[in-house]
C-alpha cells in the first residue's frame, strides 16, 4: 500500500432485484493525501437581461457561472445558474388596429359584358394585445361593365343560302 494515497471503499447494502437498477460506481476510490478538499464555488450573478415585454407582465434572468467545480469529494453545486422574474406587468395601452386608404379600382376583368373590379388598402399598425383583432375589409370587388358597348347589342343568328344537291 503506498502511504501517499488514501483510500475509501463501500459495500452493496442490497443487491437489485427483478428489473431493479444496477449498482453503477466504484466499490473503492483512491485519493493523494497531499490534496485539499474543494467546494463548489460560484460566480456573482450578472445584470438583469432586459425583460421580454414592454408591458403587459415579461420576464427576465440573470446568470452566473461555476468559479470552481467541487473536487475530491468537496460539496457539489447546488444552487441554480440562472434565475427568472416578471417584469414590466402594468397592463398595456390599447393601440387599435390602422389601415391605409383603398388603392384605385383596378381595370373591369371583362372587355365586353359584365365583368369585375377590386381595389385594397394595406394593414399600417396592428392592434395590441388585448385588444380587438383588425375587422375592417382590405379588398372590395364591384361589378363593372366592359368598356366595349357593341357587344351588348342583341345579334340573332341568321341562315346562310343552301348548297345545291
């Protein structure tokens, strides 16, 4: 045995059973005696990140790091790396939906005879949360007549003469 390491060892207490999880581990560990036991020890905690939201109830976190990790058999970490709380709760104003004004109606889709025009707007500012959703039309369509009139007139089919036998 060399006088330079310490050594420690543990028993099974109870063997597993049927499906039961295995014993994982070593049964005895090894050690130099010249090292000292080390602690978990942890960073401050950052900044606040911004929250989230504007309004309406965010969150945010802040976090912090491992300054050393637990070694020969010092206590682990145990506390949280990152933290979360609400930010910003007070209720948001209500900001209603806005749209632009309608484009030109576009061109009949008939040259001659009944056919069909639209025009649109564009949606310029979404409501906020909470609040009512866009009800207004973004497009219209109208019946429009082509620009042809000739084609309106009544034409009634007519013969043509008869061949010869």
């Amino acid at each position: 045995i060399d006088d330079r390491l310490s050594f420690r060892q543990r028993l099974v207490r109870q063997q597993p059973g049927y499906l039961g999880t295995l014993c994982m581990g070593a049964l005895k560990e090894a050690r130099p005696c010249d090292l000292q036991v080390e602690d978990c020890s942890l960073s401050a905690w950052s900044p606040w990140d911004p929250c989230d939201r504007a309004c309406g109830g965010g969150q945010q976190q802040r976090h912090r790091e491992v300054s050393a990790v637990a070694s020969t058999g010092g206590k682990e970490c145990e506390d949280s790396l990152v933290e979360t709380r609400g930010c910003n709760i007070n209720p948001c104003e209500d900001v209603a939906c806005e749209v632009s004004d309608w484009s030109d109606w576009n061109r009949c889709s008939a040259i001659c005879g009944a056919g069909q025009r639209f025009r649109h707007r564009d949606l310029t500012q979404m409501p906020s949360d909470g609040s009512l959703g866009c009800t207004m039309d973004l497009s219209q369509v109208e019946a429009c007549e082509g620009e042809r009139m000739d084609c309106l007139s009544v034409v009634d089919c007519t013969w043509g003469e008869w061949s010869t036998w």
